[in-house]
C-alpha cells in the first residue's frame, strides 16, 4: 500500500530545498534579444498557465480515497498541488525575466482542461499524468539548450520536481491497477498511451517555435517524451520503487 506519510515528508523536504540553487531572476539575461528569446518566453508562459489551478476536483477525490483507504493521501495531495503552484510563481518570475508577459488564456491550455473533463476523474489524471511526462521532458531538453544560467538553473529544479510527482502518482496508480481485473487494467493502460500520444503531439506543435530556436526538434521531443513515459510505467510495475532515492539524473535527464 502506498505509505502517505513519505509522500508528505518528501514534499515538505521540497519546499525547504536549496539544491538545486534557486535561478537569480535579478541578474542580467543571457539570451540576446530577439526571436528566441520571444518564442521561449512565450512558450513558458504557455507552460506556466498549465500549472495554475486549485486542483479543487483532485483536492475532494482525494480526501474520498483518505476517507475511505487511505489515510494521508488528501494532506499528500494538497501539498503536491502546492508544490504546482509553486512552479507557476517560478515559471512566472522566468517569462518576466526574459521580458515576456504571462497569458491569461490560450488554446492549448484550453483544449487541455476540456478534454480533462470530458468523461471521468480517471480519465482527468491520466491527462494531467501525461501532461506532466511531456512537460518533465520538455525541461529536461530546455536544461541542456538555453545558454542562460538562470532558465537552466529554472529547468533543473522544475525536472527534479517532476520525477518526484510522476513517482508520486505511480505509487497511487501501482495499487489502483493492482484492484483491476487484467481487462480492465490493460484497458487503463491502452487509455494513458493514447492520451499521451495526443498529448505528445499537441505539445510539440504548440511549443515547436521556441524548441527549434535553441536546436531542438521533433525527434528530439517524441524520444525524450517517450522515454518518460517508458519510465513511468516502469514505476507502475509491482516491485516499483517509493519516494526514495529521487534524483534529477534517475532517467538519463
């Protein structure tokens, strides 16, 4: 049974962290300019009206599944959100520094938060779990492109955090699939692949400008993309691993 009260330790150590250094958003931007520089403020901006949101829907199914099975989980889940918003601040702070302005509103984000309500909570997680693979790798790629300390320092912590989460929901999902008769379990899976086949997509489209700009292209994204998904499932084997022994290089990132 997933152990709640890791979880709640492991996001408590996390708002407390230093390492790695918080980006100094004072200090003069590194990237000239022009272009790029637009298309990536734009496109963390795009990134950055992902993270927002009370999670208020997540929040009361969580507090059913303490209520019911699992003491901790609703606090754990709190703080997991918290933790979102938190990059939201961040991500925030990044788009100002780069001279960009944050976005009240934009397709993607829009067509995103439909589809996450369009039939069930299952089906809202298995949206939000590959939303956050894709943007996991995203930042991963960002961390190694963008000749800027600061927007580097920025992808590093917010890769390091990801791991974290899809671990998080690997542990609850890992016994949720446990419950399933193998058709249905097997059927979960078949959903979260082709969610995040369009996820995976949409994503590239949308942030294809900003990535190209600084050397990164489509097979680039998918393989990285990929990979994180591989990763996860991995995690929702039986002998998967908890919170332990997170680190920001676990899947080659």
């Amino acid at each position: 049974m997933m152990d709640t009260q890791k979880w709640i330790e492991h996001f408590a150590a996390n708002a407390a962290r230093t390492s790695p250094p918080a980006p100094d958003f004072l200090a003069p931007c590194e990237i000239p300019q022009g272009r790029a520089r637009d298309l990536l403020a734009s496109s963390l901006a795009t990134f950055q009206l992902g993270e927002t949101g009370e999670g208020r829907k997540l929040k009361a199914y969580a507090a059913r599944v303490a209520a019911a099975r699992l003491p901790g989980y609703d606090r754990a889940v709190e703080m997991f959100v918290a933790e979102e918003n938190r990059h939201a601040r961040h991500l925030a702070d990044c788009v100002r520094y780069l001279g960009g302005r944050l976005k009240g509103a934009q397709w993607t984000d829009f067509v995103f938060r439909r589809l996450r309500r369009l039939i069930n909570l299952q089906f809202e997680l298995q949206v939000l779990l590959t939303a956050e693979i894709v943007g996991m790798s995203y930042y991963a790629l960002l961390a190694d492109a963008v000749p800027d300390t600061a927007v580097r320092g920025l992808c590093r912590r917010l890769v390091a955090d990801e791991v974290g989460h899809l671990r998080f929901h690997a542990d609850f999902f890992r016994d949720e699939l446990r419950t399933m008769n193998p058709l249905l379990a097997g059927l979960w899976r078949w959903q979260f692949r082709t969610i995040f086949a369009v996820t995976r997509a949409v994503a590239w489209w949308d942030h294809r400008g900003a990535l190209a700009a600084f050397g990164v292209g489509r097979r680039q994204i998918h393989s990285r993309c990929r990979r994180g998904r591989r990763w996860f499932e991995s995690k929702l084997a039986p002998a998967g691993e908890g919170a332990g022994g997170i680190a920001l290089g676990e899947m080659n990132l």
